[in-house]
C-alpha cells in the first residue's frame, strides 16, 4: 500500500442535492490537486442532516430526501471520485422500507463499502432506524472501517473496526456545538473538545489512522464544529481544519506507521478477551 496521501473535510451542506453535489464537485476538485487518494467528507453531506435533535422540533422536520444504494445519485459520487476514493454520509432508502443514517465508499468502479449508523444520539431514532453492525473492506488505499458521529462515543464500534483489519478508520459526523453552556468562542465549546478527544483516543487505542470529517456553519438550530482531522496511530493530529471550513490534508505510510506503532506495545494483540465478559450489560442508572 505504502504511502497514502488523505484528506477530511469541514463543510457546510443543505438539503438542496444539486447544491450539495457542487459542493461535492469543488472539494473533489480541489483535493485532486494536493494529490489526495483519500478523501472523507461529512455525515449527511448528500442532502443535509436534521433541523434539531429535539423531539418537538425534530417531528416537524420532513428530513433529507432518501437515496437508494445503487442509485443515481451514489453513481453520480462515485463518477465523480473516479481514482480517488470518496466517502460520504447521505440518508440511505433501505431496501426494507426503512431510511438510515449512512456513510458509503465509492471510486469510479463502484460502491465500495456501507455502514449505517448504529449509535442515535437524542431524537435521530424518530427519523432514522439503526444499522447493527461494524464492518471492515478492503479499498485501493487500504483496509477502511466506517463510522458515523456518535458512533465514535463508543470504544466498541472502533475496536471492531481495528479486530476486523481496518488499518484507517474514517469517522463522518454532523457534531454541533453545545446545546447548553453554548461557549462564545466555538473553539472553546466543551462538545468541540469532546469531538478532538474521541478522535485522539480512537486512533490510539487501537492505534490506527484516524480521519475525522464533519459538518461546519449552521443548519436549523445547530451550529457545527468543523474540526476536521488526520490523526495518526499514536494520537497525535496531523492535520487540522479548526472550527471553519477547510480540508485537513495529510501525507502517511500507513502500513509502516501501523508496525511503528504496534512495534513495543500492541494493544491489539496483548489484549485479554479471558478477562472479558463474553456477554456486557447495559449498566443500571444511578440511584434506579
């Protein structure tokens, strides 16, 4: 595989896909002059993500327009990647009746993986059903798990990744601000330092490459963190959009930076699964 130039993404999107699809059309432009061969864009960037994530308001909002796997529209991506690889979140039309919240992988072949969302924050389970598993595949830039936003508040969803051979873990997210204490400065609000953490943590755990993209600006009543990142397998960010737009471009060895990293302490393989619970429970709340 050897060295794999990568980029994520801090945009802003909206429920119009024509606009979107420009939007889609200018950063795919733009990261094919820095040579970038993998490109991660953000969660619902193909039709804009919810209005709110409070019940009351949530219910009056119609949602993102529904897209088909095998669709135009993700044939449309995928042309438009050509050798590059692009992955993207969009509203997912299941073949069972159901809508998700999803991230596809595309290049000019094709579809390469999906993942549906399994971890709902708030109200998000009023408009989307949930996806139940974590998945690795194999791409021309390496071995790639997905996931989406909050999926990444759960050290479980990336270290199924990293046991299923995932040598870089791309998370797209819609993460907002606070919605309390909301910090003036949007790089000092306490859910944009959450956001940075996960981010760090997952990748040194189980020391992977890390790219983070996500939504920035304003849509509805939420105001996005950006933060967009490449986060290499010993946690150290190295490259960064801040809280505005941009692309966070970074250049690695991915294989030599995975041995590197694992090389004295591999935390994948001096695991313990024996001193595990085979079997975890949901755990009971405080003073229930």
């Amino acid at each position: 595989m050897g060295t794999v130039r990568m980029a994520a993404v801090a945009a802003e999107f909206g429920r119009e896909l024509e606009e979107d699809f420009a939007i889609v059309e200018r950063l795919v432009k733009e990261a094919r002059a820095e040579n970038v061969q993998l490109l991660a864009l953000p969660e619902a960037c193909l039709g804009g993500y919810l209005l709110s994530l409070d019940t009351e308001e949530a219910a009056l909002d119609a949602g993102p327009p529904a897209l088909a796997l095998d669709g135009p529209e993700i044939r449309r991506l995928a042309a438009l990647a050509g050798g590059m690889t692009v992955v993207a979140g969009y509203c997912e039309a299941g073949q069972d009746g159901h809508r998700y919240n999803s991230v596809v992988c595309v290049n000019g072949d094709g579809v390469l993986g999906n993942h549906r969302k399994v971890h709902q924050p708030l109200s998000e389970d009023a408009s989307y059903a949930s996806g139940d598993r974590f998945r690795a595949f194999d791409t021309p830039v390496g071995r790639i798990g997905m996931m989406i936003c909050y999926d990444k508040a759960f050290p479980e969803s990336a270290r199924a990744l990293a046991l299923d051979g995932a040598q870089i873990g791309v998370c797209v997210s819609a993460w907002p601000g606070s919605r309390t204490n909301a910090a003036a400065d949007l790089a000092e609000d306490r859910w944009k330092r959450r956001f940075d953490l996960f981010d760090r943590a997952r990748a040194l755990e189980n020391q992977i490459v890390w790219v983070s993209a996500n939504q920035s600006g304003t849509f509805g009543s939420l105001r996005f963190v950006g933060s967009a990142k490449v986060v290499d397998p010993g946690g150290d960010i190295l490259a960064d959009t801040g809280v505005d737009a941009g692309i966070a471009v970074a250049e690695l060895d991915v294989t030599k930076a995975l041995e590197t990293a694992r090389r004295s302490m591999g935390h994948l393989r001096d695991r313990r699964p024996d001193a595990y619970p085979a079997e975890t429970r949901n755990p009971t709340p405080s003073g229930v």
